[in-house]
C-alpha cells in the first residue's frame, strides 16, 4: 500500500525530554519545531513511508499547547482559517486520491486540542473532496477511519508491565486515569502487523527522542511525565463513513482496504 502521512503542524510548544535537547524549548530558543521534522522523517523512514506532508507547508499552522498552557497566539492551528486549512487538505486528497484517510477520533486520541482539530479539519476535507466545494476534480474517499484506543487491549497491556519495562523514574498511571478508550462493540477494524513492524512501530517512537522515551524491554514508552504506556502491536479503528468489507468472529476488518477489491496487504 501507498502510505502518505499529512501533519498540521511542527510541535513547537511541545515538552522536552531531558538536558540534551532542553534549549530548543519554546520558552529558550524556540527551535523545537524545526528539529522535530527530522525527527518525524526518521521515524516515517522506520515505517518504510515516505517524507512527511505539512499542511499548507511546513511551518503554516503553530502547535496550539495543551489546554491551560501559555502557548503563543500567533498562527495557532486552533485559530486557523476554516476554509484554508479545509482546502489545503482537500487539495492532497485530491492528488493522492486514497482509498483510506484515517485521522483521530472527535477526543483527539488523548485530547490535545490540535489533534481534535486535526479531527475537524479532516472530517469536513473528506466530505468536501468528493463534492464540487472547492476547485479541482472531485475525489470521493471509499472509507474513512478514525484511529482509538481499545480499551480493553489497552488496560491488559498496562496490567502485563513490570519493573523490567520501566525505567527507575517512571510509574505506571491508575487505570482510572485511562478514559478515552473505545470498547469492543465499538470497534470496526483492526490491523495485527508482523513481528517486524511491531518492531518498527518501537523504532518509529524512538525516533521522537524530545517526546518519548522507549523502555528498557521495548514494551512501554514514556512522555515527559514519566507515566509508562504499553507498546501495543495491534492498531484499532472505527469506521466513521463508507461500507465495512468482510469482517471476523469479533465483528472487526482485519485489513483497511477489505471490501475495496484489493487482495490482502501485508503489513511489514
């Protein structure tokens, strides 16, 4: 499969991990941005995809911060044009013309607010693509996915850590703490890679070495907060728009592009 990854911004505001990288903060040099492109390139290239996409080019749109954070107000993806960013998207999407688009869910996986707005943005692109809204050829999406947390896949990898995976300073976060997941019945797909892309899906999180922190073992990483997650191989979806293809004994797609006329996609 033909893998394009569209991000909306360079994560300037972002924390940073440890002493080495601490001066390309917002609050120092500023430079946090600029370095996190390599840093997504190295980890695409982990992937087996190509260079990263930034919407409206690289720099547009500023990470917006965290709700409550002090971030800058200029340029902020949350206070962007609608319509630019909309057609901007609608603009790849109709070069590409994918299959699939998937994006996060209406909480934004763990609900940054440029991720919930990536979700907004995204949402309405895919629609707009397929209509005559915007100049161009219209490219109508056949499915579109959101990508959550399985509950339950979720907390059994949290409970399965021990001390071996962590690191001295890190803990393991109550489970109450975990809200944002999605139950089984709730799910339409999953996608169960090999060995070796689990393997590269641990070395694609290395790569984002001001942000996380890979474990000890590989089974769990950590953010600036010290709070271990498990690494989970399986990846979950849900269908928010077109037609499911086959699905197994748990009511879930085990491929992306079923029901699409492709044969089956290995994921590497």
């Amino acid at each position: 499969a033909d893998v394009r990854v569209v991000t909306c911004t360079l994560g300037e505001e972002g924390e940073v991990i440890g002493e080495r990288w601490a001066e390309l903060a917002v609050d120092r040099a500023d430079q946090l941005g600029g370095y996190r492109i390599g840093e997504l390139t190295a980890a695409l290239r982990e992937l087996g995809v190509g260079e990263p996409h930034y919407l409206g080019g690289a720099g547009r749109w500023r990470d917006s911060g965290m709700r409550g954070t002090p971030g800058r107000r200029r340029q902020r993806f949350i206070d962007a044009d609608e319509r630019e960013a909309v057609g901007a998207l609608v603009a790849v999407i109709r070069e590409h013309r994918p299959h699939v688009v998937v994006t996060y869910d209406p909480g934004g996986g763990y609900g940054h607010p440029d991720h919930v707005h990536t979700h907004t943005v995204t949402t309405r692109a895919v629609a707009a693509a397929g209509s005559d809204d915007f100049p161009g050829e219209p490219w109508t999406v056949p499915k579109f996915y959101w990508s959550v947390f399985a509950t339950r896949t979720f907390l059994a990898g949290m409970r399965a850590l021990g001390p071996e995976d962590l690191l001295p300073e890190w803990t393991i976060p109550p489970e109450e703490e975990f809200g944002f997941g999605y139950a089984d019945a709730d799910i339409d797909a999953v996608v169960e890679p090999a060995v070796a892309a689990w393997a590269a899906k641990r070395a694609a999180l290395a790569a984002h070495a001001t942000q996380v922190v890979v474990g000890p073992t590989g089974r769990a990483c950590a953010l600036s907060n010290n709070m271990a997650l498990p690494i989970l191989a399986d990846e979950h979806y849900v269908l928010a728009a077109g037609t499911a293809g086959e699905r197994d004994e748990r009511g879930w797609e085990t491929d992306l592009l079923a029901g699409l006329g492709f044969g089956a996609v290995g994921t590497r």
